[in-house]
C-alpha cells in the first residue's frame, strides 16, 4: 500500500508542477514532503536514504559522475555532429534546462529508486528488483518521442541498472538525484534531445553520422556508446555495494516491511 500511496502522490505533485522555472522545483521539495509522509505514516518506517546528513555531499559527487558520463560518452562520438550556437538567451536557457531537470531527477528517483526498488528487494531481493526497476524504467521511456525499442533497452541499462546501481552503492537519494539531475542538464545544454523530448540548448547540435551512435532523433542515450560507458561505471558500484552489505540477498517468504 505505501508504494501505491507514494507513487500516486508524487506523480500528481510532478503532473501539477511541471512547467515553467520555479513550479518543477517546488513540486521537487513537495514530492520529497510526500515520500517523507507516505514513509512515516504509511510505511511506519524511517527514510535515512533521503536525510540531510551528508546530502549536499552527495549530489554534488552525483553531478561529477554525471557530467562525466556525459561528457566522456559525447566525446566519443563527438565527431558524428556538426555544432553551431544558439543565439538565445544565455541565463534563460540554462536555468529553463535546469529546472525541468531537477523536478524530473527528484521525483522519478523517489518513485524508482525510493519506492520501487526498496519494495522490490523486500520481495526478490536486490537483483531481481534491480533488473525489473530497469525493465519499468526503460519500458515507459517508450513513449517518448522517437523511442524505440533499442532506445527503451539503451535506457533500461544507462539510467535503469546505471541509477539503480547507484543507489545500492551508497542507499541515498541525493546521490542518484544529483547524477540524474547532471546528466539530464549535459545533455540538454549540449542541444541534443533528452530521451527524445527536443532541448533548446546553449548549441544546436545535428547528427552527422550513424544512428547508433548519434543516438538519432531519440538523442545521445539512444548510442551505443552511453550504454557500454554506463554498465562500465555500474560494475564497480554494484562491487562496492555487495563489499558495504547493501545488497538485500533473496530469500523465499520474504515480506515487504
């Protein structure tokens, strides 16, 4: 029932609050209200994984993996794009990208990697939660504009397993928030499409050469080249996790606490 709860308050908070540069990140600070409410009064448990202790930390070393997952998987391909800049508004454009990343960070983490998986792994452990989590994931960026179903796996395995894996590394939101919150902006200033939702970014960049490695209309986490860089960034989070006891092992009659 709290997983139900929570979602549905968190989706209707992120529906109400989507548009413009200051409702996505009000409805981020109301969406971490709710998740704290449906914890503490529906889950009568407590939720250290998105406590204070440490938080700025935290993002902050989340935005680093980031950028750098963004900014190494552009680089790869960089010379399958032609650039040129946008004319718009500097501050405008930054702070409009930001926002809309940060509102859609938050509340998708609370929904799937604070609900979901943490349910999840109370019935089948952190493996399988884990892997259905990424399924889910990818699976709804299907309707996303220009996705297919190489594009859902793409993000099935760099956001799905990738933030996933984060979060068992360290069982804190603002971690995952804070690379979730990075990539999405990266992108979106680069001028490529953010999971195939056009971005009007400080560029205006085209794709030159081979869908799978520009990523298409889709955008860059449509390549080929994300997908190889995220699970090469997972495998040592999910090492460090299993080393810190974090990893919830499956054993049958498990319960959901």
């Amino acid at each position: 029932m709290w997983v139900s709860v929570g979602i549905v308050g968190i989706v209707v908070v992120s529906a109400l609050t989507a548009q413009g540069m200051v409702l996505p990140i009000a409805g981020a600070m109301v969406a971490v209200a709710v998740y704290w409410a449906v914890m503490r009064y529906v889950a009568h448990r407590a939720a250290p994984e998105i406590g204070r202790a440490r938080a700025g930390r935290l993002a902050l070393l989340g935005g680093v993996i980031g950028f750098g997952f963004v900014a190494v998987s552009m680089l790869a391909v960089v010379t399958e794009f032609s650039f040129t800049a946008n004319s718009g508004d500097t501050f405008h454009i930054i702070a409009g990208i930001a926002a809309v990343s940060i509102g859609a960070a938050v509340t998708e983490e609370l929904i799937f990697r604070g609900l979901l998986l943490q349910a999840l792994e109370r019935l089948c452990g952190s493996w399988v939660a884990l892997a259905i989590t990424a399924l889910l994931f990818g699976g709804l960026h299907l309707a996303n504009p220009g996705a297919t179903l190489w594009s859902s796996f793409a993000i099935a395995v760099e956001a799905g397993v990738l933030l996933g894996a984060a979060f068992l590394w360290k069982r804190n939101i603002w971690l995952v928030v804070g690379l979730h919150f990075t990539w999405n902006t990266t992108i979106g200033l680069i001028g490529t499409p953010v999971s195939g939702h056009p971005s009007s970014g400080l560029l205006i960049t085209t794709p030159t050469g081979p869908t799978l490695l520009t990523g298409g209309d889709f955008g860059l986490e449509a390549s080929v080249v994300p997908v190889v860089v995220s699970v090469l960034l997972a495998i040592p989070m999910l090492v460090a996790a299993h080393r810190r006891g974090n990893i919830v092992p499956f054993r049958r009659n498990q319960r959901v606490g």
